[in-house]
C-alpha cells in the first residue's frame, strides 16, 4: 500500500478513538438511568467515569512496554476487540460490578490504543501532510462529545440505556474490520521500554511539555465537567445548544491546530490555554454571553490535544510512540484528577468558583511556557 493511499488507514484509527472516546464519557449522558437501575447513588455510579481515565494512565506505559515488539497493527485490532468486548458487558450486566469490570477493559483499551495510534501519522501519511493526519485522528476527541454521546443518549432514552452500549459494541466491531482491511503491517520500530521513557522524562522539553498538558487539562476537566449545571443555573434553558456549539468549535480548532502545530506549536499552546482561561473567567461574570464564550473555549480546547501529542512527538523524533504513552499516561490521569478536584471545590463552594479557579490554573499554564522560552524542541536527524 503506497503513502498517498494510507488514508483510508489514518481515518480508521480515527474511528477507533472515536469509539473510545464516546465509550469513555458516554456515561456522562446516562448517569442517572444507570445508576437507577443498579440502586446507587450518584456518587458510586461516577466511578465509572473516574476509573477508565485512572486505569488508562497506568496500562497506557504498562500495555505499551509489554506488547513493544509485536505489530502495531494487531495491537491496534486487539485493542478494537477488547472494547467491543467492553461494551458488550456493558449492556448486559446484570449488576453493577459486571459494569465496573467493563470499565476496567476501557481503561486497558483507552490506554494501549491510544498510546500507539495516536501517534501513528507519521507512519501512514508523507512528512507535509503529517500535520493534517494528525488532525483528522484527533478529531475524533470533540466529534466523541458533538455526536457519540448524544446520539447515545438519545438512545438511551428511546430504547434504553443497554441499547446504546449494544450499538456501541457494534460499531467497535465494525471498527476492528476496518483496521484489518486498512492499515498496512506496522512491525515496532524502537520498542518502547522502560529506559526509553525514563530517557524521554529527562528532557527538559518533554517536563515542560508534560508541565503545560497536565495545567491545561486540568483547568479544562475541572470545569467543563460542571459546566452543564452552571448552563442551567445561569441561563435557565436547556444546554443542548450550548454544548452542540461547544462541540462544533472544538472539531473546528482540532483542524486549525493541525495546520498550525508542527510549526508554532508553543504559540498555538500558549494562545489555547489563554483562551480556556478568558471564557472560564469571564462565564460567571458576563452574563448573556454564555454562547460566544462557550465557542471561544470550544475553539480553544479542540487545539489542545493535538498541540500536547505534537509537542512531545517533536521532544523526541527518535521515540514517536514513548512520547505518545506519557501524552497518554498525562492526559487520562490528569482528566481524572481534574473532574475529581473540580468535584471538591463546586461542592465546598460553587460552581462559579470553580470556574474562575480553572482559569487561573490555564492561565498559569501560559506563565510557564514563557517563563521557559530557552526550552525548545530538539530538531530531528535525517538519516
């Protein structure tokens, strides 16, 4: 299969994520039929968004390093299997612990795919239109939000909320048939180790890399995961048409940030966290202006993940898929983190508070990237 004809094979990865990501937050739109069908509270039926992203960081090194020198390609459909196995479960649990042990598979899932397809642009497409193939799989980030979990949810409340993951689990499964037809063999190049990692965090572009993901992300997953409570409350409509335009101006950033990344992407970076942190401040504040602001923020965290992916790729070129796992490993913990702590400071105070609170941390995020300007990406060495 020639370079030019691969992107039938980038598309498929992006449907992979695609399927994961909607997987992964899914539950979001279904907390509460889940949870009343189960008998728990709120709070225990929230585990099944905390745990993925915790289990993820942890099987993103751990998957990775133990599979480094098998074909990316079977991985990759291993991986696809699993999750349709994953949703499976889901749909036909019959008690709550069958659909914590679901999630578990989705951690595994979420952190060995993404550690090694993600990064995978290089391999598939000509070096010019990298930038533009790493765009397309990351889309797959906001396209999960703007149309997997309400068509999920919508679902769920037409014929319940087991028939969303059963369809889920069949387009896994379609998924995993694409990835076979599509991608070319991919042996392991450099296997991913233990020192290889431990080499990657030694490079002060790598800390300063993972230093801004962890601050942005943060700031983002602290309020965005309240943000449909401060809707409610502030505009006293239904925040569909918030969240949708949301939604939209983030798949619109992801493709502005893959034209922008691979030659400026400590400027996209900067500019994105500085937007993240003007519309968390400025929501609470300037009333009537939720749907602009929204937009802006929408714009602005489409571009994050792309810049965080290509930031560490370009750490270490000789290293793609290393540096993929610790953008893995960072990401998924620290969304983790950041819905848990926002969780804490909207009830110990409230939900206004918490977004002000995100944005100062987005803001510190911009301070350290130009606190550090000598830090830079090494150029990489052409054979």
């Amino acid at each position: 299969m020639s370079v030019h004809s691969r992107w039938p094979a980038v598309v498929s990865v992006m449907l992979g994520i695609f399927a994961i990501v909607t997987t992964e937050i899914l539950p979001i739109g279904l907390l509460t039929p889940i949870g009343a069908t189960f008998g728990i509270s709120p709070g225990t039926a929230g585990l099944m968004m905390t745990m993925p992203g915790f289990l993820a960081a942890l099987a993103a090194p751990l998957v990775t390093v133990a599979t480094a020198r098998l074909d990316r390609r079977r991985m990759l459909g291993a991986l696809a299997l699993l999750l349709a196995v994953a949703n499976f479960l889901a749909a036909v649990a019959p008690g709550y612990w069958l659909m914590l042990l679901s999630r578990v598979l989705l951690g595994v899932v979420i952190g060995g795919f993404w550690s090694i397809g993600a990064g995978l642009a290089p391999r598939l497409v000509p070096a010019h239109r990298v930038g533009a193939a790493t765009a397309v799989i990351f889309a797959a980030v906001p396209l999960g939000s703007v149309l997997g979990v309400p068509a999920g949810t919508f679902l769920g409340e037409l014929a319940g909320w087991r028939a969303a993951f059963v369809v889920l689990g069949v387009l896994t499964a379609v998924v995993w048939l694409a990835l076979l037809v599509f991608l070319p063999p991919l042996p392991a190049e450099r296997a991913t180790s233990p020192r290889v990692l431990a080499g990657l965090l030694r490079l002060p572009s790598a800390r300063l890399g993972l230093a801004v993901t962890f601050l942005v992300v943060l700031a983002h997953f602290g309020t965005y995961t309240y943000v449909t409570p401060f809707l409610h409350q502030a505009t006293q409509a239904s925040p569909t048409p918030y969240l949708l335009a949301y939604g939209l101006a983030g798949v619109l950033g992801n493709f502005l940030a893959g034209a922008w990344v691979a030659t400026s992407v400590r400027r996209v970076f900067a500019l994105a966290a500085g937007l993240i942190a003007l519309a968390t401040v400025l929501l609470p504040v300037l009333g009537g202006w939720e749907l602009p602001l929204l937009v802006l923020w929408g714009l602005a965290y489409g571009a994050v993940p792309a810049c965080a992916q290509t930031w560490l790729a370009q750490s270490a070129p000789d290293a793609p898929e290393a540096a993929t796992v610790l953008f893995t490993s960072a990401f998924q913990a620290t969304l983790s983190t950041g819905a848990l702590l926002g969780g804490v400071l909207v009830d110990a105070s409230s939900v206004p508070v918490t977004m002000v609170a995100g944005g100062l941390v987005a803001l510190l995020a911009v301070g350290v990237l130009q606190a550090f300007p000598q830090v830079r990406q090494p150029v990489q060495h052409h054979a």
